[in-house]
C-alpha cells in the first residue's frame, strides 16, 4: 500500500522552502514561515487554516494547488498551518449520530453517504456522534456543501467544539473512500 505525501512551500506557485510529510502535522511553521502553496504526490490529506487541527479545513488529494488562499477559501495570506494524513479504510462503514452533545436524544447510525440528515433522520440536529468503522467528512449543508469536518474512528461527545467557529449545524455526511 502506497503511503501519503504532501510537500508544502512558502510560497506560491511551489517557490521558496518547503517541507514534506507522509503523517499528520499539527504545527507547520516549526518547519516553515509560512505555506501558499502545496502539491499531494499520493494519498488524501485535510488541511487546517489554524495549529493542531483547528479551524477552516480542506481535503486535498493528489494534485497540484498552487495558491492556497483559494484552495481554502479563505483571505490569509498563509492559511494552511496543519495537516492531517487519512489513511486507506477498506471494509465497512459505520457511525451512529446524535441529535444531542453527549450521545443524547435520538439515534440514527449512518453505514453509507446521506445528502440531509435532517431529512433522513426526522432530527432536529446533530451535535455529536460516534464514528465506529471508516473516515468520513461532515458537511454544514445538504448535498455535501459548506464547511466539513474530518472524523476518523472515536466519539464526538460536541462537534460544536471541533474548532470550526460559528457552525451550528452539520447537515450531511460523506464517506471518504480511496475514490473519493
């Protein structure tokens, strides 16, 4: 199985110094300034505009993104200051999710992608969950649009306090596949 590898450079368009990682990084600038560009040789990869895994977040798969500052939206000049690798999850999927923090309220458990959980679910929301098989990617709008989060196999007990600011509602789910 092919690792993931992502290398990031100070500047735009892959100039200036850069750094490479096949794993997950919580502080880029221990090795860099700054990051305004990256280039994904294999694998799939979050990235985080904020340390240790906060804040405005993308997926990135093999490619080239040459500006960073539309790659993530955002008006930070050097936006992406961690990175997470997402292993290869071949098998099953499965999460359970919660209308309520702590597990609480209704329960629906999730085994393939859904464009509204509110819809399929007959919930009002979804505050935290328990991702039991996969990684998946949830969406703060219906049709898999919005900010998402990344969440790998553990419990959520509050997605509201994930780092994502002022999101108040998650409204679709994703599984990340090796297709994805």
């Amino acid at each position: 199985m092919t690792m993931g590898r992502i290398i990031f450079y100070e500047d735009r368009n892959f100039q200036g110094r850069s750094y490479e990682t096949s794993s997950d990084c919580p502080e880029l600038t221990s090795f860099l300034n700054k990051c305004n560009s990256c280039r994904v040789e294999n694998g799939l990869f979050m990235v985080y505009e904020k340390s240790n895994f906060m804040g405005h977040q993308t997926l990135v798969r093999r490619g080239e993104y040459p500006d960073n500052q539309r790659l993530m939206g955002i008006s930070t000049s050097d936006c992406i200051r961690s990175c997470r690798m997402i292993p290869m999850h071949r098998g099953p999927f499965r999460m359970r999710i919660f209308e309520r923090e702590n597990f609480g309220g209704q329960m629906h458990e999730l085994m393939e992608d859904c464009d509204n959980m509110m819809e399929r679910s007959r919930m009002s929301e979804c505050q935290s969950c328990n991702v039991m098989d996969g990684h998946w990617l949830m969406y703060e709008q219906p049709g898999f649009r919005g900010r998402m989060i990344y969440l790998r196999p553990g419990e959520y007990r509050n997605l509201r306090e994930m780092g994502m600011g002022n999101i108040t509602r998650f409204s679709s789910v994703r599984r990340i596949m090796d297709t994805y």
